[in-house]
C-alpha cells in the first residue's frame, strides 16, 4: 500500500490476500476468494487510503475494487477481456488496464465512474507490460508482439491547435497524444 502498511498479493488459484507488513503473521488479514481466475494485476490507490484494485485473468476478466480498511468488495467490473496489469495515475483519479485475450487493448477509467475515458489501440498481442512516467503523464506499454508504446495520456503542459494536442517531442512512431 502507498503507506507502506499492507502488502497485496493474488495468484493462479484466484485469491486476494492482503497481509500486515508489521504483523509477523502467517496468516492474512483478508483473503478474498471472488475471482473466477487467476489474479493477474493488482494497484493500490493513490488517492483513496485502503483502496485496492484487482484484475482477474482470461475466465475472469474483472476488474475488482477492494476497501481494506473495511475488508469488502467495493465494485466489480467486466471488462470482457484479460486484464494483464493495473496501474493508477498519480495527478488524477484515474486507472489504466492493459488485457489480453481478446482485445490487446489498453484501457483508461475514470474512477469511481469507471466510465472509459480513454481505448488504446495498437498491440497485435497482449499488453504484458505497464508503466506510467515519474510524472504519471505518459503511459508505456510493452506487449507479446515485441513492441513498446509510449502513449501521452495524462494532462501536461502541452500546446492546443485546434481541436487535439500535439504530439510532444520525439518521433510520432515513439507516442501518441490521446486527449
């Protein structure tokens, strides 16, 4: 967690258990069993203290919001494809997802909404890899199809002409500014 006091985990058996990280216990202070696959992302919130969010594998395919203060399901979403990795950005109350299986999509939602604010396209496999910038501004994803993506996703200081932004500096092929 962003205050260093919980430690999360999932695996290919669908459980969520999240640990004290002051407790010498073997045992797990919630162990969530609500995914019907393997959970295969997992991000805590930046903005929300105790909020974690979990995303199941191919026969899943939700992304799950967890309270940990209270140790409940907050809400669920399907997204109707594999959610390979979780990220939250820093400025905004915002997650990205990246999935597999069927769509190779990456995916922005505005929480607690989760309406989408943003669909990437352009991997031919799945988004195996997410990282956000130290500034939480630019989105990097890796994928199956050995190729790398820098998407400019978060608000900046960026020029508007007309009705889109600019690219930022570099090459069009190394980003891509989506609002």
């Amino acid at each position: 967690s962003p205050d260093g006091q919980q430690l999360a985990s999932g695996g290919n058996e669908g459980y969520v258990c999240v640990w004290s990280a002051k407790s010498s216990s073997t045992q797990p202070l919630h162990k969530f069993s609500e995914s019907e696959a393997a959970v295969r992302a997992l991000a805590w919130s930046p903005h929300q203290r105790g909020l974690l969010a979990t995303g199941g594998g191919t026969a899943d395919t939700c992304i799950r919001f967890w309270n940990m203060v209270t140790g409940s399901l907050v809400s669920s979403l399907p997204t109707y494809s594999q959610v390979c990795n979780l990220a939250w950005c820093k400025n905004v109350d915002e997650i990205v997802s990246t999935h597999g299986f069927s769509d190779n999509e990456i995916i922005i939602w505005r929480y607690p909404s989760m309406s989408r604010v943003a669909t990437l396209s352009g991997h031919c496999r799945r988004a195996l890899h997410l990282a956000l910038s130290a500034d939480s501004r630019v989105v990097i994803t890796g994928a199956g199809d050995e190729t790398l993506r820098f998407w400019h996703a978060f608000p900046g200081q960026t020029r508007r002409h007309g009705g889109g932004f600019d690219l930022r500096s570099g090459p069009p092929s190394l980003g891509r500014t989506i609002r």
